[in-house]
C-alpha cells in the first residue's frame, strides 16, 4: 500500500494529531478492531469451505448442501475489545465453526483474568461495571458467576488432589517411622 500526501497536508495531519493524540489511537484501535474480525471472517469461510469440501460457487452433484450467507455476532478479546465477526451458515445447518463455537463470547484469557479477579475477592458486580471499562461492554453479574465456575471447579480439583497427595505422604512416612520405631525397640 503506497499512501502519497502533500506536505501541507502532512503539516495539518501532525498538527491535529499534537492536538488530539487520542483520535489517533481510536483510529488505530478501531481499525485492528475490524481487522482480527476480518481474519475471523475469513478463517471461518475457509473452515466451512473444507467442511462443504468445496470452493465457493462451486457445485457437486449430489450434495445438497450450500452456503447460506452468513450472520453478525460479537466476540470479546482481550486487549482488544469487542469484535464484529461473519459467522458463515451452511444450508442444513451442519457447520459448526472450531475458530468460534457457538456458545462462546470471550476469549479463555479474558475468561481467565476475571476468574481471578472473583477469586481474589472482587464481587460479581462490581467485576460486572469494571468490564465496561475493560472491554467497552457491561458483563451481567450473571455471566461473570458462569466465567467462575470453571475456574472454581479447578481449583477445587487442585485442592482435594493435593490434600490426597498430603494424605499419601503422610501415610509413607507414618508407616516408616513405626517401622523405624519397633526396630529401635
């Protein structure tokens, strides 16, 4: 991409960016927004073309499945922020996308960050109103005790392990010290 201006116009451009430096950053933000869900877009296109198992316009003979034009959905990234992404159908409704399953809103980490956030004491709500500020979208406290559950079931699955792991080793060494015990006796 070539991109040719005057130097009275680049004069302007560098004048309006010292005097608003936000607008350019907006810009930057809202361009790589459109950009990542481009890719999406695409990648899911490519995905349902290999599940059709041909290109696009293409025609076989005994499928009767097609492409169906495609529909709006939101995804959140982190760092990012709120994603528009095509979400391509399929004529029967057999495509399910791998890149972004149906059921899924957030990316794992931002899923991630707020699970710790809970855990380390933060409440459902006020998690809920720091989300507008992080991702430019409010999070129903509802959603943010779902993000937790799994995160929760985790730690919970740590810990009895760990707890059986102690448990163990205290079984070895209290076996060894009897033994150790009646030989001294």
């Amino acid at each position: 991409m070539e991109l040719k201006i005057s130097v009275s116009e680049a004069v302007e451009l560098i004048k309006e960016i010292k005097t608003m430096p936000e607008k350019i950053f907006n810009y930057i933000e809202s361009s790589l927004r459109e950009s990542v869900g481009s890719f999406l877009s695409g990648l899911m296109q490519q995905e349902l073309t290999v599940h059709l198992g041909r290109q696009r316009y293409e025609r076989k003979q005994d499928s009767k499945n097609y492409r169906n034009g495609t529909y709006p959905r939101e995804f959140y990234l982190k760092n990012i922020g709120q994603v528009e992404v095509k979400v391509p159908r399929d004529r029967n409704g057999e495509f399910k996308s791998k890149v972004l399953p149906r059921s899924k809103r957030y990316e794992d980490r931002l899923r991630e960050d707020i699970s710790a956030m809970y855990l380390t004491g933060i409440s459902t709500r006020t998690l809920s109103i720091l989300s507008k500020k992080l991702i430019g979208r409010k999070i129903s406290h509802e959603e943010v005790s779902k993000a937790t559950e799994k995160m929760k079931e985790a730690v919970e699955n740590w810990r009895t392990t760990l707890v059986k792991r102690i448990v163990s080793v205290h079984k070895i060494f209290s076996q060894k010290s009897a033994s150790i015990h009646i030989k001294q006796i």
